[in-house]
C-alpha cells in the first residue's frame, strides 16, 4: 500500500467538501476506483486528473511512485 | 531561448527593460485586464488559484513545443493569483522575437494553449453588500 495525497481544486473542491486528503491505496487501483471508494456519488465527468502534477486518465493505475494526485475542473486562467 | 513564469499575489509590475539580444526585431506585449461583468453578473473583481507545480509544469512544456513552431528569443510570464479587483491586470506575456510574425503568433497560441491546459482557475468576487 502507498499513501497518496488527493487534492482538489476550485469547483471539485466545492463539490467534495476538502481540498485536499491523504488516501492509503495499492499502486494498481486507478483514480477512478479511489476516488469511488472516498467521495461515493462524486461525477468526475468534466474533471480531469493528474497524478504528480501530470495529466493522466481516469482508468490508468495510479503506479508504486504517486504521491499527488489532483482534481482537475476546467481551467480558467488568464 | 530565455523563458520566465512568474506568479505574484499582487499588483502585475512589468520589468522596464527587454532582456533578449540586439537579434530581437520585436516585442508583443499581452494584458489581460479583470472587467467589471461576468455574464450579466457585475462583479467587483476576479480570484484566482492554481495548483502551482503543474501550472510552472504545464508552462514550462507548452512555451517548449510552441518554440518549436515558433521560434522566439525570450518569454515572460506573469499570473497573478488572489483577488484582483476590475482593472487590474491577472496576466501579462511578453515575448521577444526576430521578427513580428512569431512574437504574434507565439503570443496568441500561448495564450489559447494557458486556457486549455495550465491549472489555474478564476471564480466571481461579488461586491459587498454596505450594512445597514
């Protein structure tokens, strides 16, 4: 098992409550399933994720080396 | 090719003198400025967040691919982050180049490609209600 920080952000925080907690996990468990198991009901539709400050997809294993992984609404920047 | 991201939590300053060689034949400069209405809503300003490790990440890649495509002499990049009241400037670009046609363009998709990929986001200040 590995302990990875979830962070979320603008919107998704909104949704979720918190902005960020610490999730125990196995390596091959996808941020889809842990994010299922954490916040039951949450919609990723239109978030996207990134695991240590990389895009990644939803169904791709987190892997033995993740330490961060963020919820992504759209952006909005400038 | 000289590149800088920069995110400040206040007012946007914009550094006085061009750092490039005596090869740059042009410099764009972008403002964006917070407006008074999102939506039909008027607002008393913007706030903005970023995840900040991925954004200097995501930065970093883009303003690498688009110089690929572009080439340019030197980019700066300054976001701010907080509150920014109607006015004042969230983000300024500068990009040095040879010739006008890449400052343009490096400038424009940049700036396209910061609102696709780059996490940070703006949420609606709403004004305050006086008391009574």
């Amino acid at each position: 098992m590995i302990s990875v920080k979830f962070l979320a952000f603008a919107q998704a925080a909104d949704r979720l409550g918190w902005r960020d907690t610490l999730v125990e996990c196995a390596p091959d468990e996808t941020p889809r399933t842990i994010l299922a198991r954490i916040a039951p009901g949450f919609d990723p539709a239109n978030v996207r994720v990134a695991v240590n400050c990389e895009y990644s997809a939803w169904d791709d294993a987190v892997g033995p080396l993740a330490q961060e992984v963020a919820l992504l609404p759209p952006v909005s920047g400038g | 090719m000289e590149s800088e991201v920069i995110f400040v939590t206040g007012p946007i300053t914009a550094p006085e003198k061009c750092r490039a060689s005596r090869e740059v034949g042009a410099v764009v400069e972008f403002s964006g400025i917070v407006r008074e209405s999102e939506g039909a809503e008027k607002i008393a300003g913007l706030s903005y967040e970023a995840y900040e490790p991925m954004a200097r990440r995501e930065f970093d890649r883009i303003i690498a691919e688009l110089s690929a495509r572009h080439p340019i002499q030197a980019v700066l990049v300054i976001h701010r982050l907080g509150a920014v009241p109607v006015g004042e400037a969230s983000l300024l670009v500068r990009v040095e180049a040879k010739h006008r046609g890449q400052a343009l363009a490096f400038c424009g998709a940049l700036i396209d490609r910061m609102k696709e990929d780059v996490p940070i986001w703006k949420s609606p200040l709403g004004h305050a209600t006086p008391p009574n």
